[in-house]
C-alpha cells in the first residue's frame, strides 16, 4: 500500500488499525504532513524539547511500536509499516532476528537504487547519552558507508506483529539536537554516524521512485509477490476511531497511557 502523506496521528492510526483488524501481510509506505515527532511507545516526553519541536510546526504522537524518538520531515523522510500474522515464517523468529530480517526489505530496496548498503555493523558514538533513535544500535539497523540512513521498531499483538521503520532522505542534525537533546554529541558528531541516501549519494530521489524500490525490496525479503491495495472498510473505521481515542489523546501521545 504506497499512501499518500498524512497527519501524523492518522498514520499512526492507520498502522495500529491494520495490526489489529487488517489483512496480513501488508506493507504500508508513507510521508508526514505536517512533520511528526514520534516516541517510543513506553518513552518519556521528557526525552524531548516539545516547544521546539511545536515551533518548528511537527506534531507530537506516541507510536504503538517501541524504541526511541525521531523526526519524520516532510519530504526529508519516508516511514514503512508492516504487518505479518503467525501464518509468515519471519513470525517464529525472535524479536531481534525477525526484525532485522524485515528491515533487509530495505537493504534491497537501496540496492534497487544503486545504494551498497548492510543491516546492522552500526557503531555508535562512544559516551552519548540520550532519547534518539538513531544513536542506539539495533539489530535491524540499516548502515551505508557507516552511517545509520535506517532503524526498526516492532510489536506484537494476538498473532500479529507491526514493524514500524524509517528511512532518511536528508539529514539535519542541528534540527533534530534541537528537538531530541543528547548529551555528549554535537552536530557534527551525529552527521559522522547519520545520514539521509540523498546525502550520501549526491542525488534526489522522488517519493514516487523510493516506494517503488521498497516494493520491490521488500517482496524480495519476505517472498512475497506484491499486489496493490488501499484500506477496507474496517480498518478506516478502526482508524477513525483510534485517531479520536487514542492518537489525539494527550493522555496517550505526553503519558503512554491507554485510553
């Protein structure tokens, strides 16, 4: 499902909408407008500068899946959400392996753009200490040239599992220390372990030509043969309803509580 760009709090619902009333598998690939300042889904709101981030015009919302805060910039970013039941071999795997198994999806979609690349190896700046995705290892890291431009988070629920991921463009790290302060690093410092795939290969990508290499990436990884779809009846109406309950709630989005 290659959607349009959406608030941030509709993508977030969407996602959950299709984790737990969807069909699956599917994949969903997707822009922010406005730009999103996404948590953890058991993260504090103390990890980031909310008023900065309100000032420069993103949206905070806390996502269903774990891990940590990150910027999603209009046009600087596109996000995947996919969703497997029991029925996928990937489900039997551990949390770690399976997610880093999924995030090959995007390793072959860079190499679909010409883009050398590896899933994890990413080493991360020795002393940092802070709320930011991108300066925490993971398993499913996805690292060009050294740099993370790719990290996952997933959940799982009855039988089902979410792996959120994320795929920079272009990087701005004085923007993103404005927004999620780490200690020990300054800009310079992120933009040696960080980058966007525009920043690295001298190039813009359109969305247009991105999505369409993450299909193609990702029918490699998981075996599948893509068919093209958009969202049914229930899980708009799932959407609907977690956006107004959960996903606008403030109880949800600044405390992690369920409503």
């Amino acid at each position: 499902m290659v959607d349009g760009p959406r608030d941030p709090r509709m993508n977030m619902a969407i996602d959950e909408a299709i984790l737990r009333v969807g069909a699956a598998p599917t994949l969903r690939i997707y822009m922010w407008l406005p730009g999103g300042l996404t948590l953890g889904r058991r993260q504090s709101v103390e990890d980031v500068n909310l008023a900065e981030a309100e000032k420069r015009g993103y949206i905070l919302v806390r996502r269903p899946t774990g891990g940590a805060a990150l910027l999603h910039p209009w046009e600087r970013e596109i996000t995947y959400s996919l969703v497997l039941d029991s029925r996928h071999p990937y489900y039997s795997l551990d949390v770690a392996e399976s997610a880093a198994t999924i995030a090959g999806g995007v390793a072959l979609a860079l190499e679909e753009l010409g883009i050398a690349t590896r899933v994890g190896g990413y080493t991360p700046l020795p002393g940092v200490i802070g709320g930011l995705c991108y300066v925490r290892p993971g398993s499913s890291d996805v690292v060009v040239a050294g740099r993370k431009v790719s990290g996952s988070a997933q959940r799982r629920i009855g039988g089902r599992l979410l792996q959120h991921g994320t795929l920079l463009l272009r990087f701005d790290p004085e923007e993103w220390l404005s927004i999620i302060p780490v200690k020990g690093a300054g800009p310079g410092d992120l933009a040696s372990r960080i980058a966007g795939i525009e920043d690295l290969a001298g190039r813009s990508y359109s969305f247009s030509e991105v999505a369409d290499a993450l299909v193609k990436g990702f029918s490699k990884a998981l075996g599948l043969e893509p068919e093209p779809s958009g969202l049914e009846g229930r899980e708009v109406e799932e959407a609907l309803r977690l956006y107004r309950k959960k996903y606008s709630s403030p109880r949800w989005n600044l405390e992690g509580d369920e409503p």
